[in-house]
C-alpha cells in the first residue's frame, strides 16, 4: 500500500524517504491501521492514503520506514548479516554479488519476496533522482539503517552501519542480478534439497515468522 502511493504520488518529491515526516501523523495512521486509533467506524477500517490529510508523501514514507524499524528482526535477519558482511568484504566484484544472491536464496521465503518488491520500487526512487536528489548511496544509508542491522550489543555500531549500507548498496546497484531470475532458481534449489514448494530450508524454518509489506 505505502509502496505504491509512493509510487503513483511522490517519485519526484525532493528528499523522498532522507525527509522524515511528522512523527505524530505518521503514528496516528500506524494506529488506525492496526486498529487502535481513536474511534474507528469499522473493525476493518485501514488508512486511506487518498485522503488529504495524508498528504506529505513523508508522513508515508515515514510510516513503510517505521514498519521495517519495528519488525521483530530485520529483513536481512540477524543470523545472517555476519554472512552478508563477509560477502561484502569480497575483492571480486562478480563473487561478491553470487555470494550475496547466494545468501538471499537462504533467507526465509517472505523477506525474500519483500525485498524484492522492496528493492525495486527503491530503483524506481533512484531513476527520479535528478528531481527528488536522491542516489544510490543515499538511499542506501536511510533504508541499511532498518533493514540491515547486526544484534544490539553485539561488535561496534558505527563499523556495522558502513557494512550496512554497503550491503543494500551493492543489492541496488545490481538488482537486477541478483533478482532477475532469482523466483526460478529458488524453486529449483528447494526441489533439489527435497523440499516442497514454499517450505524453507531447517536454518530459516524455526526462526522467528517474517512480515510482509504494508
């Protein structure tokens, strides 16, 4: 939903996603989306990102920001995101994106799919970068600072958000080898492994369930 409001409304704002919104208007529709905002008229009421005072395009982005900051566990999760620094470290260019794909194959099937959609709509934000100033590695430091982080306590924070926003630096830049037939070969790993369309490998099966996008 918030992707594509962005999408159809807000491509060309200056600062999209780097701007942040009004924290209380974005909280208000947090709330009345999960259904606790004051009064709502029905139980099946959501936010409709139509309506005028949902305006200002950062209060959306802010709100699909928020979304990733709050999961129980990053997209990139916290069991791989050493294995995601490794592969970053790599001299070669060519082994650095198979390791990286590599590593999104083994990641459980909804993060896979979210970032995905996730990280196309953030190529779509680049393409419009000479009218809403944002490039790659500005992209890539606002959303490695929600997708990608290691365990809080765990190493030296400011060493982990170089990584960070190298890692979903390197994924934007080559999106499209990393995704493009990335649904296809998937499939085929799991068959290969004995495993049924949809299931996981055991790594990823028993962590904790995984959110899709708004």
């Amino acid at each position: 939903m918030c992707i594509d409001h962005v999408e159809n409304n807000g491509l060309d704002v200056d600062g999209l996603y780097r701007v942040s919104g009004n924290l209380a208007v974005i909280e208000t529709a947090r709330a009345v989306n999960h259904g606790t905002g004051p009064a709502p008229t029905s139980d099946n009421e959501k936010v409709n990102l139509e309506d005028s005072k949902w305006k200002d395009i950062h209060v959306t982005t802010g709100a699909l920001k928020m979304f990733f900051r709050e999961l129980p566990e990053p997209l990139f999760t916290y069991a791989y995101f050493d294995d995601f620094v490794s592969a970053i470290k790599c001299l070669d260019q060519k082994q650095r994106v198979h390791s990286v794909k590599d590593l999104m194959k083994q990641l459980p099937k909804p993060n896979q799919d979210t970032m995905q959609a996730l990280f196309k709509h953030l190529r779509n934000v680049i393409d419009h970068g000479e009218v809403n100033c944002m490039t790659t590695q500005s992209v890539a430091i606002v959303i490695g600072a929600h997708a990608a982080q290691a365990r809080d306590g765990v190493g030296n924070m400011a060493v982990h958000m170089v990584y960070q926003n190298q890692i979903v630096e390197l994924i934007l830049l080559e999106y499209e080898a990393i995704f493009g037939s990335f649904g296809s070969e998937a499939d085929s790993q799991r068959s290969g492994a004995g495993l049924q369309k949809g299931e996981l490998p055991a790594r990823v099966q028993h962590g904790p369930s995984s959110p899709t996008l708004p």
